[in-house]
C-alpha cells in the first residue's frame, strides 16, 4: 500500500494537516515543492494520491523556481494517472486572477469591474471608465501581495511617471475598482469537494491586502492567540475574523464556482460594496489553510474533515477500501519508498 504525498512550499501553514494525518496513524510524505525533480518517462508513482498545497505567494519566500515547475508535475501525475488533489486544472486557476474572473463571468456571476494588462503603461488607459479608487492587482499573487490601490487618475498617472506600477512575475495585471467594503470585512468561504464547508467574516487592517484568516493571531474576540496557533511569520495587523453563515444564494453561487473550477479544497472570497449594496466575488483559492484557532471560531475542526476526503480519496485508489482498512493496510507501508520524485521534506 502506497502513502500519501503531500506537496508544499510553506513551512508552517499546514502542521494542523500533518498532526491530523499522525493522529489516525495515515503514512504521509512531505515533498518540497522548492526543490523537486520528476522524470517524464515514468509511468507511477509510489502514492496513492498527491495532495497539491504548492503556494502561489511561493516567491515572496525566494521559492519563485516552484510556481512553474508544480504545474508541469501535476500535469506529468495526471498523464500517468496518479490521482491528485487540487490538479493542474485547479491550480491553473490559482496562478491567475485574470482566469478566475473569466470563470465568474461564464457563470454570470458578480465581480468587481476589472482589466488585464500585460505593460505597465497601460495601466491609466486600461483604468478609463472605472471608478477610482482603482487596485492594480498581480496576476500571481498571494496573501495580498502585488496589490496597490490609487485613489484618483493622477495618483495613478504619478506612480507610473516614477516607474514604480509592477506587474506579477508573470508580467501580467489586473486594474480592478476597488469597493468600499460594507461593514469592514470580506466573506472567505471554504469549500470541500464542491460543497459548502463553513465561512468567516475577515476584517482586515486599514490599508491591508493581506487577508489570509490562518495568519490571523487573534480570535474573534480580539485575544491574541497563543504563537503555536499561528503562522510563524504571521503579521500581527489586526486582522481579525467571525463564524458566518451567507444567504442559500450565495452558497449555491459558491458551490457553482467550486464545481466549476474543479476545486477538491478552496476558499472563495467576496466583498459587499457598500455603494450598492451588492455582493461581488474576486477571488478562488485553490490553497486553504483554514482558520487559525478553529474550534474556537467555527465549533469544528476543518482539518478532520479534509483528513476524512483525503482517506476518501486514498481509497478509491486502493479498491474501495473502509477508511480503518486503508489506514491498517498503510501504515504496513514502511517499506514504501519515502521520497520519488521530490526531496523529503523534515
């Protein structure tokens, strides 16, 4: 029986994953998607499914080199047939905005009012006939990176005069309005196998992007969290996030984009224009890491049910097995090979 694989850049956003998979005694390995290699002549691979939890913010760490180089994996896994969790059709989406909002648009869905341009200087002409305050927005971004908010046209015309309006890393950008939000906050709603799985109110600190609720140090009463909680280089900016539960429609909307975007996990983010009134989504995460403190702040661990369709998924690939079977029959797995195709990661 073979173990389940576990990709990823961050050191530390997913040991909720890790302590869930050691408590049901699950084999897992951890590979390094900051250095990996994989042969393209291979037909298998020694696990019974890869788990994709790579970061699109991965270069903020100086890991730039794995954003590229998970996708041509994923593809090689999926041409091999090795099954994967959050393939690279998912995380296609995730190394775009720009596509994501292709995909609202197919479904009719809202989203705020948006350009993609590929040259800086285009920046004011793309911004014509929105409304200002507008955020230049990279395409590839990540726990808010790359996003810059400019209130007025001349703002704009000034940064761009000073050479300093960047594009993402793949030289491509969104010039999006940026909507006063309706109490302070966003609504992140997570998503497992298409469905609904629960949703926070996020407040971010004035003037942040950063809305990752894992990096959030503080419950929803505003006490600081103890540092095992948290994110080790989580910014303590205030943010701070709630339980809530949005109307049916919006969950139905949700679940229409998950299903659509092929999501096993995912986050989808969306703000309430306090002009309108109005809901508009923007944004589908392909990587979650859930809520710091969950218990606490949703009354459920998130971690035990994702464990729970991982094993799902492991047993399909192993025959259908019960979930005590697969976890007995893997964890008489040692004498599987620990790394392929990747460095272990310790």
């Amino acid at each position: 029986m073979q173990p389940i694989a576990i990709f990823h850049e961050h050191p530390d956003w997913f040991k909720p994953l890790f302590a869930e998979l050691d408590r049901r005694s699950v084999p897992y390995v951890r590979l390094d998607a900051a250095a990996h290699v994989f042969d393209p002549s291979e037909q298998d691979a020694p696990y019974s499914l890869v788990v994709n939890r790579a970061s699109p913010s991965a270069y903020l760490r100086g890991h730039a080199q794995s954003t590229f180089h998970t996708l041509h994996w994923l593809r090689h896994l999926e041409r091999i047939g090795v099954p994967v969790v959050n393939g690279s059709q998912v995380y296609s989406l995730e190394l775009s905005k720009a596509s994501q909002l292709d995909l609202l648009e197919a479904l009719g869905l809202p989203y705020p009012r948006s350009r993609a341009i590929n040259n800086a200087s285009l920046a004011v002409k793309a911004a014509e006939g929105l409304r200002y305050p507008v955020l230049v927005k990279a395409n590839i971004g990540g726990s808010g990176a790359g996003i810059v908010r400019y209130d007025s046209r001349e703002a704009l015309e000034g940064a761009l005069a000073r050479g300093e309006v960047q594009l993402g890393i793949d030289g491509v950008a969104l010039v999006q309005e940026s909507a006063p939000l309706r109490d302070g906050h966003i609504v992140r709603v997570e998503t497992l196998g298409g469905k609904y799985l629960y949703a926070i109110k996020v407040y971010p600190a004035v003037g942040s992007f950063d809305l990752c609720p894992a990096d959030a140090c503080q419950t929803n009463d505003g006490v600081e969290l103890v540092r095992g909680a948290c994110a080790v280089d989580a910014p303590k900016t205030g943010l701070r996030v709630e339980a809530y539960t949005p109307s049916a429609e919006i969950v139905a909307q949700v679940e229409a984009i998950s299903r659509h975007a092929g999501l096993d996990i995912g986050g989808i983010e969306y703000l309430v224009d306090d002009r309108d009134g109005r809901h508009y989504f923007y944004d589908v995460n392909a990587l979650s890491n859930f809520v710091a403190d969950p218990v606490n702040v949703l009354g459920f661990d998130p971690w035990v049910r994702f464990v729970d369709h991982l094993v799902g998924a492991a047993s399909r690939k192993q025959g259908g097995r019960s979930e005590a079977a697969v976890s007995a029959r893997l964890a008489q797995a040692s004498g599987a090979p620990a790394i392929h195709g990747g460095v272990a990661l310790p």
